[in-house]
C-alpha cells in the first residue's frame, strides 16, 4: 500500500470507480482504521493527496468528435459524482484536447476515450484517471454520441470484419483485372489444362514410310495412294485426248454403218 505524506489523503479501493471505493482520511487515526479494512479486502488500494476542488472536468472523444464537460458539486459533498451536481458543457480548447489526443496515442490509437480531471481552488488542473469505451456520457447530447458510436463501430466493422462473400467477390474481381491486363492468375489448388494444338487444314503431314499402301483421304490422297493402276488409266485417258478428230470420226461412220447400213 502506497500511504501519502501529509493529511488529508484520499484512499481508493481495488478498481472501484464512479465514486464507490474512495475514502477521504483526515488524520493519521483515521488512517490506520481504513488500513485494517484494507487488510481484509485481499485488493490494492491507491493513497493521494486530497485536493479542495472547484470542479471536475470531463474530456471525451469519439471519433472525430470532442466535448469537454463541467461539472460541479451542489450537495456540499466533496466527490462531485456524488449526490446532486450542476453539469454543463463547456468549449473544447487545444489544450483539453491535447490531453485526450495524447492518451489515445499512448494505448495504440483509440477512438473512444476520455479523460477526468479536477481544477482546484488553487488554480491548478490535475488529470485524474482516463477511460476507454467505457467511459460516461454526459449532458443532453447523449442521444447524439451513442449515434456518433454506432456509426464508428459500423465504419470499423465494414473495414475489418467484412464477409468472405465480399472478399471472394473482391478477389474474382482482382483476377478478372489481371486477365485483362495479360496476367492470368489460376485459383488456388486448380490445374490448369494444357493448351491444345491448333487445328491443321486437311492432313498435310507426310505419312511415315511403310510397306503397304496407306489410306487415302482427299483428292491429294487419291493421287498420291493410287498406285500402279491408277499411273496407266491416267496414261491412257491421256492417249485418248491426244487422238485425231479424223480418226475419231472415221470411227463414228462405222460404227452408224453397222446400225443403219452402208451410207
């Protein structure tokens, strides 16, 4: 237990908060009795200076938007969370908002978040604790910051939790991207088959050698398959067309001789 130096102090409890768990000690009596309940509790506690306060001061965050609020003990009760209280807000000035800029710098940027702070009758300001997403709101303007909050939350859940619907559309898209820019990109565990040949026109390619005759297809075909036979009727079609056209009718009159008689 961390005791204070002087008198008056406050005691605080464990992680009691909202004004619960907060004893003020006036003298060094008082101070061994809260011990000896200290001493039971199985918990920490924190010992501060007591500060005679005019007010408390609430700085918050959420998102892109700050509020800074007063708040002011009516009750005669030295913690103005507790009994009755005069609240109202108050101008955002750069230095409330260099507080609460720094704090959700220090824990990795946070979006909600606020700062509590006491200004005492001193003059003097003194930050008492800071709160993430679990801080109070206060004010009239409640309604707005809850929306203010749905929609951060909204904004983060779409940017980090998006459904793999969305992702597999979004990677379908970034393919088809690829192929039109010359860069095919196969899915994952997929084969690709291989590339088929181009078609040939007709059967150009040479035969290997073989010993028998090989089937023909195509008028190329036929005349490269034909044979011997084939050689001498193309020989002698060729010997018919190089006859004379006095022989040819010659030939003609004998034949209509033996139909008709002589002429």
């Amino acid at each position: 237990m961390l005791t204070a130096p002087r008198f008056p102090c406050v005691v605080k409890m464990g992680h009691a908060h909202g004004g619960l768990g907060k004893m003020k000690v006036e003298n060094h009596y008082d101070f061994q009795d809260v011990a000896s309940v200290v001493a039971v509790m199985h918990d920490y506690c924190v010992v501060e200076p007591f500060i005679d306060t005019k007010y408390d001061m609430h700085i918050q965050k959420i998102g892109n938007s700050y509020k800074a609020f007063m708040r002011k003990s009516i009750s005669g009760n030295w913690k103005a969370n507790i009994g009755s209280a005069m609240l109202e807000q108050v101008a955002m000035n750069d230095r409330y908002k260099q507080w609460v800029d720094a704090v959700a710098e220090l824990f990795g940027g946070l979006d909600i978040c606020a700062v509590e702070a006491i200004q005492g009758k001193d003059g003097r300001e003194y930050i008492t604790e800071a709160n993430d997403s679990a801080m109070q709101l206060l004010g009239e303007s409640q309604e707005e910051d809850r929306r203010v909050i749905s929609d951060l939350v909204l904004q983060r859940m779409h940017q980090y939790c998006r459904p793999a619907s969305m992702k597999q559309r979004t990677n379908e898209e970034q393919s088809a991207c690829d192929q039109a820019q010359g860069h095919p990109q196969p899915a994952s565990g997929s084969r690709t088959a291989p590339p088929h040949p181009p078609p040939r026109s007709g059967d150009m390619r040479q035969a290997p050698p073989s010993s028998g005759p090989q089937p023909s297809s195509g008028v190329a075909g036929r005349v490269v398959g034909a044979g011997p036979a084939s050689l001498f009727r193309r020989e002698s079609q060729s010997s018919e067309k190089s006859e004379d056209p006095d022989d040819t009718m010659r030939n003609l009159r004998k034949t209509f001789a033996g139909v008709f008689g002589d002429m």
